[in-house]
C-alpha cells in the first residue's frame, strides 16, 4: 500500500447500524467505487448441491444493502464486500485476514444475538435461486477469484456470525399447526402443488426451458445510471434482500412480467422443498383478474388458496391469517377493461385492499408482489394511486446482443434454422434497424419471430420495413405481421404425435387447418371480451369469469345467450317431466279420470313444486360445475364404500321398520322392510362412502355452508324424498297424522342426504396433484347419475310393491337417469347444448376439448390453474381487433 493513501474506513468507530453500513459504502468508495459486476467477479461464487455455481455478491443483493440502513447485514455478505472491495485495489492479500478481523468485531459490537463460540459464519439468507447451493458448516463458501489472488482464509466465526435483529418476512416464526411442532400438511400440501402447477405454466409460457435474458432495474429514486440491471436469475436474491418485502414490476406488453413472476415464485420455492417450509412463506402466484371490487382482499386469497390449489377453508383462513402465504399478484393492468374508460376503477380498488394489507404484527406492510403493464401503472400513477412501501423495479427492452444471445441458444450451430440467424441480424443492423429492434424487443415478440421462422417463413419478408418511415409505425407494422403469421406457423408446428393431435386426426381426418384455427380462436377471444363486459357491471361474477380465462362450463354462451338458456330450460322440463311420469307409472299413482284423491293431490303438488325447481334451476343464469378434482386411489374407493355400506345398512334397516310402522304393515311385511330398507342403506351408504373417499383429508364443507351454497337444489332433493316417502302411505291409505309424519319425515331424510352428497362430492383429493380445466364438467354428469340412481333405487324398492319386477326396474331406470340430467347434471346439460348450438352455427368445431387440448399442444392457449388461457394477451387482443383480418 502506497504511503500516500489514505487509510480505509474504521468499521469500529460505527455506533449504530446505519453508521456501519455507511462505512461499507465509504470503503468502496476508497476502493476507487469498482462496478457492481466486479465486485460480483471478485466476490466469488458458491457451488450449489446440483452443481450449479451461484455469485456470493450478487449485484441487486450489494444494491439494496449498501442503499438500506436499518437493518445489520450479514457477516456472510460482510466477508464477501469486504474481501472484494480490497482485491479490487491491489490490497496486499497477507493484510486481509487483519482487516475482515476488524469488520468481524465492529460487526458483532453492533449484533443482538451473537451465536456460541466456535460456529460457523452464517449462511446468505435463503434466496430461491439456488438455497440449497449453501456450503456446509466449515466449509469454503467462495471459488477463487478471477484476479488470480488467494482469498484470505475466514477468521474464526465468533459473535460476528449472528443474525440481524430483523429477520427477513419469509423467515418470521409463526405459531406451528394445531397438534404440536410437527410440520404443517397444509403447508407441505401448498408447496408441492404450487410447484407443479407454476413448472407447468412455465412450460406453457416457453414450450421448454429456453428463456429470454430479460433483465430489470430498480427504480427507487436515486441515481443507478453507473449500476449493470439484474436478470431473472437473481430476481430471487434481490425479493429476498427487500425490507418490507413488497416488489412491483412494471413492463411493456410482452416484457415478461409473468415469467418474472414464475421465476420468482419457482426461486423462492426451492429452499421450501429442500429444508422444508415450516417457518417460510409460500410464494403462490394469483391472477390478478380473478379479483372482485369490493372483496377484502385477505378473505379472496383464502378463497383462491381453497378453488386453485385444493386447501379446506380452515387451513386456507389460517395460512392467510398467519402470513404463511406471500402473495404474487400477477396483471393488475388486467383487472380493467381495454380501452379504459375513465380510471382503472377495479385497480385502484385492488390496491387499497394491497395498501391495508399488513404483516403479522399488523405494524409494517405485508408482503406482496404486484406485477402491471406499464401503460396501466402510468395511468394509476396519474390518478395519485401506487402500492404503497415497494421498491418499483422496470423491465428492460431486450438489447441487440441479447436477441442475438438468445437466438444463438435457440439455434445452435447444426440447427436447421441456424442459416436464419444471418437474416435476423442484418435486419437489426441494417437501414431500419431501430423499427426491426423495436419490434423484437420483448420476449413475447421474438418468441413470434422464432415460430414463424420455424415454421418456413422468411425472415426478411417478416422483418421488412420501409428504412424512411418513422420507426415507431415500422415496428407496429412488423408487429401485426408477425401476430398474422402465428396461428398458422403454430399450427403447422404441432406436434404430431401428442394425444390431442391424434384425436383430431381421427375426427377430422386430417390435421387442424390454419384458417379453421383462426376462426375458431376469433371466436373464443370474442367471448373473453363478453366476459369482461359481463364482469364490469357484476358485484359478484362467477368464479373464472373474467377477460382472461376459458373455463369450458361457461363457455355456452357462445351459442347464444338466449337461445340456449331457452333450450336448456325446454330439454329440463321434458326430462323433469319424463322422470315425474315414470315415477307416477311406477308408483301405480291411479287415473285421474274420476278427479284425483286427496292423496293424488298431494303427489301433484308435490311433483309440480319440483318441476318447478328444475325449470328454475335451469334458467339460472351461471351453473356451476361442481365437483372439483378428484383422483383417489382404488383401495381408499374400496374403502370407502364398504364404510359407507356399513354405515347405510343399519339406517336402512331402521327406515324399512318406520315405514312398516306408518303403513300398518297392509303393504308389506317385516321381512320385506328389512330386506328393502337394507338394500337402500346399503346402495346410499356405498355411493356416499365412494364420494366421500376423494375427500380425506381434504376440504371439507359444514352443513351450514352446503346448505348456503346450494338450498334450492337441496330442497328438490327434500321434494324427492317426501314423493317417494308418500307412495306407500297412499298405498296403504294411512291416516293423516301417518301422512304427515311419514311425508315430513322422508322430505328431511332425503334433505341431509342431499347435504351430505354435497358436502363429499367434489373438491380435491389430497392425492390429487394437478387440475384440469375440464375435470369439474367431467364430473358433473357421474355426479348427477349418480344422484338419479341412487335415487332410483329407492324408487324401484317402492314401485315394486305395486308392480311387476321388470315395469319397476324400467321405470325406476327412466326416473333415475332423467331425474339425474335434468337436475344433477345442470351445468353439463347447459355446456353440451350451448356448444353443440354453437358448433351448429360453425362457432366453434364439435369436438371442442379436443381443439383445446390441441391448441395448448400448439402453443396458441396454456392451461393456467383450472381454466384455459391464449398464450399472451397481445394475441387474444389481436384476434378481435378491427387490424386482424379474421
């Protein structure tokens, strides 16, 4: 060292952590101010457990730290700057070790909680990019760095290693789960689902595992002109480096914003599956669309956690209640209508929910993750409205080298498609240079470029713009170019080997064409736009019905809003009353010739209130597909039947000798109650146990809430009962008080069997790892058949007093299968009339999950949660805008 330099900073004269870290700042600065990206170099890197190689020094991690000064770094970090900062000026490395001793004890002076004597400095906090890359206690944790100088041996780690006072948010300990310290099911449940479900979007987003060098910067007020931007690679780091931790990204259509947000959710994950998620938060990626104006915002991420990823109500209030969940709130821009008509009123609304939303102690701000478009975020700044306490951070355009980088990746040298580099590269160097870059510049647009050039196009017609024109109309241009040739480069890209693609061979013959393609897709981004309309002046939309999301249960209206309500209502009506006739037939209900009984009467009544029901179900405006997700093992089903056989034996028993009790026995005997009641007990109790066999362990509704969710639908069932309670009572002519008893008491009975059928069937299983779009309307048909002949086997057991075994069996099988679709199957029976309408018209082709399916395989939707999405909005835009042709 010179002796004319000054000497570096005292660490020791810092009395308080601000002082300290303005000391690390003043050593850089008498380190000659090295670059962000040297310090990183000269800070070494830590081998992660699958090899991979991490930097100690990451640069949005040395940003934040040395601009924060509440908060006491860690050792881990202050080893590394230190080290660095004295490499980078030719410090003498013998004289080193002296001076991390000196940071080390100045350090501690300032720590709460020094750790015992002896213990290895502490780790970097966990980060999400590669947590489990930490090196074991005693071990080196930095390579050598590039100048070729040895790096300086640690001191012995003594009270310098403890932990700042303030963990960070994900590593607040929370109280554990009822029943003991153990580990939290619902915690590990969230985890493993989250994981699958975002590693699924990610390969939607992508089609693999190549990404775009998309790269951001902070934007917190100061000057970052001199400072290289993060990529996505660190965006883990520097999320976990934020004090509060609170992150809105803002970026271009197109930038990637959400797979930013995948990235950071998939980052933070790590470290959950590798040491387990007991005292972390979960990061759980939500559509921000989903959300509803006047929600509390707490109240609708348990509800999300509840729909999307299968968690009982209880455990979803709880890990809300608890921040056990860290909420990334993806497309805030996406909550309004496009074109905006005045403020974005549903943003603002969502984050004055974001802005009350506090941490455990209810005294700072809760964690949260906000992604928007940038347009949207001016327009929200405009109106005086931003999340409050975030750190903003920009997306970047995508830069020349970087197109080139990853065009390089994309097509390695032997590619086919290597010779087509050139093309692009000329195109972005040459006359229209600027238009060409500006077109390409985010991931989305040159994932655009690289399909249809894959696909056969030439890239210099794609890229072909007027040098003289003004660059922005230029780029515009080579951007609804490239929009026209997607559908058709993707199509003839499919896959030709998947399912979804055989299946439309074998229905058509021949592969999907891109005109069919487009003019289907024409008509589904339409109907997202109906959607958004709808949602605008609804306080409370169905779930899924937002301008993003395709869920097939709502998809009838396509067909026709009107016409295929009217046809629903006509196809429920003749099945309601098919299945009254039958049951009528079978029942031996008399002529009515001569007028009708008292008795007669009563049936009448009772019959009509149903069909009543049943038109009213069938006019409702929004069905729901109930039924969740389901995938049980065989020996749990088996299981479950035999309990709920076992359990419906004894009831039915029971029912047989109340009804031999109210009859008088002039009907039939106690054999016959014993053996027919027996028989419906077993039948109910196998069904129900069946359906209750998906929800061990998993969502379980109380009677309250089934009975809120669905008391018309439950009061048909009670409708049923009390016809079928009242046939043998008419039968053996009993006596008023008989009636009443035995009509009440069966309208009840088949009440709680309706409860208890609501509360089994659907939801998730706890085995069940990955939704499917379609799954909930698949189910929806087993679960009304199922409905209708459990049904129709307690109307056999009734007929069969009064008629041949074969006439019963005939009209208990009528009843029970029309009885099922006109009244458990409401939503199926809309969807199938709603798209066969519409495949009719040529809206849509007939065999609509099959193109969907399909189209995912082609990368023209995604699947996202339980519902389908165009793969970027720009295209869905596209698709109904005046500029496209379809």
């Amino acid at each position: 060292m010179s002796a004319d330099r000054p000497l570096p900073p005292d660490p020791a004269r810092a009395a308080t952590v601000e002082e300290f870290v303005g000391s690390l700042v003043r050593l850089r600065q008498w380190a000659g101010e090295p670059s962000l990206s040297r310090l990183r170099s000269l800070g070494g890197r830590t081998a992660a457990s699958d090899g991979a190689m991490v930097d100690t020094l990451p640069k949005s991690t040395t940003s934040h730290v040395l601009r924060q000064s509440g908060r006491l770094p860690r050792w881990e970090f202050v080893r590394a700057f230190v080290t660095a900062c004295f490499l980078s000026c030719d410090h003498p490395a013998e004289l080193i070790p002296a001076e991390l001793e000196r940071w080390r004890a100045a350090r501690a002076a300032l720590a709460a909680t020094p750790p015992p004597t002896g213990t290895a400095p502490s780790a970097l906090p966990p980060t999400g990019t590669a947590p489990s890359a930490l090196p074991p206690t005693g071990t080196a944790s930095t390579a050598p760095p590039p100048t070729g100088a040895t790096l300086p041996a640690p001191p012995p780690a003594d009270a310098a290693s403890s932990a700042s006072p303030a963990p960070p948010a994900e590593e607040v300990v929370v109280a554990p789960a009822e029943g003991g310290a153990g580990p939290d099911d619902a915690v590990e449940l969230l985890v493993r689902r989250v994981v699958r479900e975002e590693d699924r979007a990610r390969k939607g987003l992508l089609g693999g595992y190549d990404i775009a060098p998309v790269s951001f910067s902070s934007h917190s007020g100061r000057d970052t002109s001199g400072e290289e931007p993060d990529d996505l690679h660190t965006i883990g780091r520097f999320f976990s480096a934020l004090s509060p931790q609170r992150l809105l990204v803002v970026g271009e259509s197109g930038a990637g914003k959400t797979v930013l947000a995948i990235e950071l959710v998939l980052q933070l994950l790590e470290p959950l599956l590798t040491a387990g998620p007991r005292h972390r938060m979960v990061p759980v990626r939500l559509n921000a669309a989903r959300w509803t104006l006047s929600r509390p915002f707490e109240a609708w991420l348990a509800e999300q956690l509840v729909r999307d990823f299968g968690l009982g109500t209880d455990d979803a209030l709880r890990l809300v209640r608890d921040r056990r969940v860290l909420p990334v709130v993806d497309g805030l821009d996406e909550l309004d209508p496009e074109p905006s008509a005045g403020s974005p009123r549903r943003a603002i609304g969502l984050l004055a929910e974001l802005n009350r939303y506090s941490d455990l102690s209810g005294r700072r701000p809760g964690a949260v993750v906000v992604t928007c478009r940038a347009d949207r975020h001016d327009e929200l700044r405009a109106a005086g409205v931003w999340l409050d306490n975030a750190v903003l951070i920009r997306l970047h355009d995508l830069t020349v080298e970087q197109i080139a980088v990853y065009l390089t990746a994309r097509w390695p040298d032997g590619h086919p498609c290597a010779g087509r580099r050139d093309g692009i590269r000329k195109a972005l160097s040459g006359p229209a240079g600027r238009a060409v870059h500006s077109a390409l510049a985010t991931p989305w647009r040159l994932l655009l470029t690289v399909t249809a050039v894959e696909s056969g196009a030439d890239p210099r017609e794609l890229l072909r713009v007027d040098p003289h024109a003004d660059p922005r109309e230029g780029a515009e241009l080579i951007a609804r170019r490239l929009l026209e040739a997607y559908v058709p480069a993707a199509t003839r890209l499919a896959p030709r080997a998947g399912r979804a693609a055989r299946a439309a061979r074998s229905a058509h013959g021949t592969a999907y064409q891109p005109d069919q393609v487009r003019a289907w897709l024409v008509h589904l981004a339409a109907h997202l736009r109906w959607q958004a309309a709808r949602t605008v002046g609804a306080d409370r939309p169905p779930p899924g019905l937002t301008a993003i999301d395709l869920v097939p249960h709502l998809l009838w209206p396509i067909g026709g809003w009107r016409l295929v309500r009217a046809l629903h209502c006509l196809c429920a009506v003749l099945l309601a009353v098919v299945a009254m006739l039958a049951f009528w037939t079978g029942s031996a209900a008399g002529d009515l010739s001569a007028g009708p009984g008292a008795e007669q009467v009563l049936t009448l009544v009772l019959m009509t209130s149903w069909v009543g029901i049943v038109t009213g179900l069938s006019l409702s405006s929004w069905p729901a597909a109930a039924g969740g997700r389901s995938d049980v093992p065989r020996r749990r089903r088996v299981t479950g039947a035999l309990v709920g056989a076992l359990a419906g034996l004894p009831v039915g028993v029971l029912g047989g000798l109340t009804g031999l009790l109210l009859t008088g026995g002039k009907i039939f005997g106690p054999a016959f109650a014993v053996v027919a009641g027996g028989t419906g007990g077993l039948t109910l109790g196998t069904v129900i146990g069946l359906t209750a066999a998906g929800r061990i362990g998993a969502e379980r509704m109380t009677v309250s809430e089934a009975i809120l969710a669905e008391p018309v639908t439950l009061t048909g069932f009670g409708l049923c009962g009390a016809i079928t309670g009242l046939a043998p009572l008419r039968l053996a002519h009993a006596g008023p008080a008989a009636l009443v008893v035995g009509v009440s008491g069966a309208f009840v009975l088949a009440f709680a069997l309706g409860v208890v059928f609501k509360i089994t069937t659907g939801g998730w299983s706890m085995d069940a790892e990955l939704a499917h779009p379609r799954e909930a309307l698949h189910r929806n048909p087993t679960i009304g058949l199922a409905f209708g002949l459990t049904g129709g086997v307690a109307a056999f057991l009734v007929f069969i007093m009064s008629q041949g075994v074969v006439e019963s069996l005939v009209c208990a099988l009528i009843g029970g299968v029309t009885f099922g679709l006109s009244f458990g199957a409401v939503a199926w029976t809309r969807t199938v009339i709603g798209l066969t309408v519409a495949a009719t018209r040529g809206l849509l082709p007939l065999r609509l999950w099959t193109f969907l399916d399909w189209a995912c395989e082609a990368r023209l939707l995604r699947v996202s949660g339980a519902t389908y999405q165009f793969r970027h909005r720009e295209l869905q835009d596209f698709l109904t805008s005046p500029d496209s042709d379809g």
